[in-house]
C-alpha cells in the first residue's frame, strides 16, 4: 500500500517513511493512496478470529512490505501480553448501551491499545535499520503515558513528552512524570495543549531541526495509531452480531473516531460515529452547524478532550473534498487564521456518517452519579461525555468507547459520587514516587533547546 499525503498528493510514500516521519514535510496528515475494502467473505472470516489474529489481519493491510505477516502477529502478541483482559477489550452492558472498556492496558487508557504496538514496532525498525530516533508528543492527559510506557527502556530511543503545565489531572501526570528511566524525558509547557500540539507541528515543519535529531512523532496524527485503533470496531462489532452497529466517541483529536471512520470506509456496517464532546465543542459546532472556528479553551473534568483544534479532522476535510490536497491545503490556511466555516454540500457529506453532541460539566457529573447510583457502575468523565450524547441523541442502542479508567480522575469522581477509585495495584506506587519533569515557557526555541541539550 502506498500513502500520500493531505496536502500534497503528488507524492507517494511507504508505510514505513509514514510511520517514521508520523507529519509529512508541507505540515499534512499521511493517507492510503487507495483504501482495500473488504468483502462479505472477509468479514465472515474475521469474525472468527480472536483479538491478536485480527488485529494481524487488519493492520498487515496497510504495512506492505515493512514487516512479514508472522513477525507482525508476534508484536502484536507481545504487545497486548501486559493487559489485564484476556481479550485485551471487554464488553459489558448499561441499560442497553453497551460499554466499550479500552481501558485495560499498562496505564489505564484506550491509547495503550495502539501504544504498546506501536513501541514494539519501533524497536523493530530500529533493530532491522540500525538508527536512533528521538520521539516528540504532545499529550492533553493520556497519551503521553501511553507513549512512556511503550518506549521506556528501549535501545536507541528517546521520548519527548509535552504536556500542558497544571492542565491535567495528578494521576495523569503522575504516571508519567515518576518513569525513572534514560530516555524519558517529561516537559510542562506553561500553556494548553493546543500549544503543545503546535510546538510539536512547528518542529516537525522545521526539517533542519526534525532531520537533525531523527525526530518521530507517536500523536494521533501517526497513521500507525489509526489502523490500531480501527482493530476494536472490527472486534466489537463481531462480537455483538449484530447486522450495523453505531457508536458514541468520547474525542478531541479527533483520532480514535477517525479509526472507526477508517473501520467504515473499509467495509464494516457502521451506522453512525457520535462525536462527543465536553465544553470545549468545536466538533460538535462543527459537525452539526458547519461552525469550525476555535474558542478560548476551558479547563474540565475531562482535560483529554480540552482541546479546539482536532489535527485528525484534517483527514476527514481531504476524504470530503475527494482527495483534493490543493483544497484541502488551502483549507487549513483558513483553519490556521481561525476563519475555516464547512460548506453545506461538505457538511451533508459528513452528517452521513458523523452525529455530534456536547455535555456541560453538571450533565457529565449527573452522568457519572447516575450511574453509580442506578448500576453500581463509576465512569469515567470522559466516557460519561459518551453516555451523555449517546442519550442526548436517543442513541440507545448503541455501543460507547470507554476511553479510560476512573481511578485517573479522582477530583471528577469525588464531585460527582464522593468516592475515590483505586489504582490497580501496579500503579499504586506513583502516588509517592518523586516526579521528575521540566517546565519551560510556551516557546518552540525553549523546547528545542531542551530537547538538543538531552539527546
């Protein structure tokens, strides 16, 4: 499979530049050049295969000749080994929604699904190309420990993690920030995570400083991350048996929903994505109204998702504006200046497959109290925000990503039920570990500086 890239199609690319570089050089998102779409027979097949076997089949359609298909199903193996469900997901019902629980893995988020993948995947490459690389990612809570726990230790790699200063919650960061190991290394920008997310963009354009450190990027704008993510809509659906399946998605970035958006254009009967949002709702301005314009960012119980400029909708504007990367570029112009409004016939496209809805933070907290009290039963906010929209749009048969585990927001919990979840016991020991992480100013030189003054 060959990839190209959002704003400029000219180009084509393998799956291992695409996985390597995570941003192409103009600033665009990599995408297949052409999306295999699997038929009736593929998917009766699929259904019968457990969680590693699948995942080897889906993703092995996108890694061409990078890697052989057995030595990708013994890193896929390998990398699902430390999760505490058998079949790394589990399924559990909630007066009729059913709950997605994608929160199984080292550090309790959906991001470990693609995470541990994705660290092995690294070391494969490093060990078959003999190179050293340096990571760099901005995260709003959960990926940077995610990144952490899949790269820690690991020969010829370092991590950059930036996270926004005060912005997420204690245990968020404390998974991080307590990793002793060499090559991590964990950064608060006195910023939001916008501002973390464009310092990485800026370093990434920078092809002097992003060629000179080997820099790779393990965001959600990583294509690598996406084909993981699209592996538990397949699941889920075989699982459940049914003839179409909708589901409601707690996002920010936009990625985890663009992965089932990818499940769909390749032929799994998804009937629609709810994009669910907290306060911060630019999505849901967006999907609903056409209304893509950024506003001041608000701190909630659901940091994840405090965030207003999603970097994967980017390649829902190239799918809807057929492939066209001249337009697309032109696009993001508009997004940068902050004046980018979606046209009708762009915005009905959309709407096939996209419904959106926000909640307030009373109505993520009465979520939460709800379900404790009527099905014993403590969500997270975020997958609250799932439920609450699910809901809102009378969705109720439908299934909700549950994106992480309650113990990670303990201030969200005690607000809303009086109660503290528990960290699994083999995260216990961050509570009272020293942290370690430097804080520097909101200024791409500043990380720069850091990052060269380390590797």
């Amino acid at each position: 499979m060959k990839y190209t890239s959002t704003r400029n199609n000219t180009n084509e690319f393998t799956f291992e530049k695409v996985f390597i570089k995570g941003l192409s050089d103009e600033g665009g998102l990599f995408v297949p050049k052409d999306l295999k779409k699997f038929s009736d027979e593929d998917l009766k097949k699929f259904a019968k295969l457990d969680y590693n076997n699948l995942a080897t089949e889906i993703i092995f359609q996108f890694s061409g000749s990078f890697i052989t298909k057995e030595k990708l199903h013994q890193l896929i193996i390998k990398s699902y080994k430390k999760f505490r469900e058998k079949n790394i997901v589990k399924i559990i019902d909630i007066e009729g929604i059913k709950l997605l629980e994608l929160f199984h893995g080292p550090t309790l988020a959906f991001k470990d699904i693609a995470m541990q993948f994705i660290g092995n995947l690294y070391e494969y490459y490093l060990e078959k190309n003999n190179h050293k690389i340096n990571i760099i990612v901005a995260t709003s809570g959960d990926t940077g420990a995610a990144a952490i726990d899949a790269i820690k230790g690991k020969k010829n790699i370092n991590i950059f993690v930036l996270h926004p200063q005060n912005k997420i919650s204690s245990v968020q960061r404390k998974i991080m920030t307590t990793v002793d190991e060499n090559n991590v290394f964990n950064i608060a920008v006195d910023g939001n995570f916008d501002d973390c997310q464009n310092i990485v963009k800026q370093m990434f354009s920078d092809l002097d400083f992003s060629k000179s450190i080997n820099m790779s990027g393990v965001n959600s704008i990583n294509w690598a991350r996406i084909i993981a993510q699209s592996v538990y809509y397949f699941y889920t659906y075989f699982k459940l048996g049914k003839e179409t399946i909708s589901f409601s998605v707690p996002t920010g970035n936009f990625g985890d929903v663009f992965a089932g958006y990818l499940a769909k254009k390749m032929g799994l009967p998804i009937d629609k994505l709810i994009v669910a949002t907290n306060d911060n709702d630019i999505l849901h301005r967006a999907i609903s109204k056409g209304d893509y314009i950024s506003k001041e960012v608000k701190e909630t119980f659901s940091p994840s998702m405090d965030i207003q400029l999603a970097s994967n909708f980017e390649r829902l504007i190239y799918y809807i504006n057929d492939s066209d990367s001249q337009k697309t570029s032109e696009i993001m112009k508009k997004v940068k200046k902050n004046s980018y409004k979606i046209e009708k016939n762009n915005l009905d496209i959309i709407q096939k497959d996209f419904l959106s809805e926000s909640c307030n933070e009373k109505e993520t907290l009465d979520i939460i109290k709800k379900n404790y009290k009527e099905n014993n039963i403590i969500l997270d906010p975020h997958t609250a925000v799932g439920v609450g929209a699910a809901k809102k749009l009378s969705f109720n048969d439908c299934v909700v990503l549950s994106t992480a585990h309650p113990c990670k927001f303990p201030d969200a919990t005690k607000k809303a039920i009086n109660v503290h979840e528990k960290l699994p016991k083999e995260l216990r020991h961050v509570l009272d570990k020293d942290e370690n992480f430097q804080v520097l100013k909101n200024n791409t030189e500043d990380v720069k500086n850091f990052i060269k003054s380390k590797i």
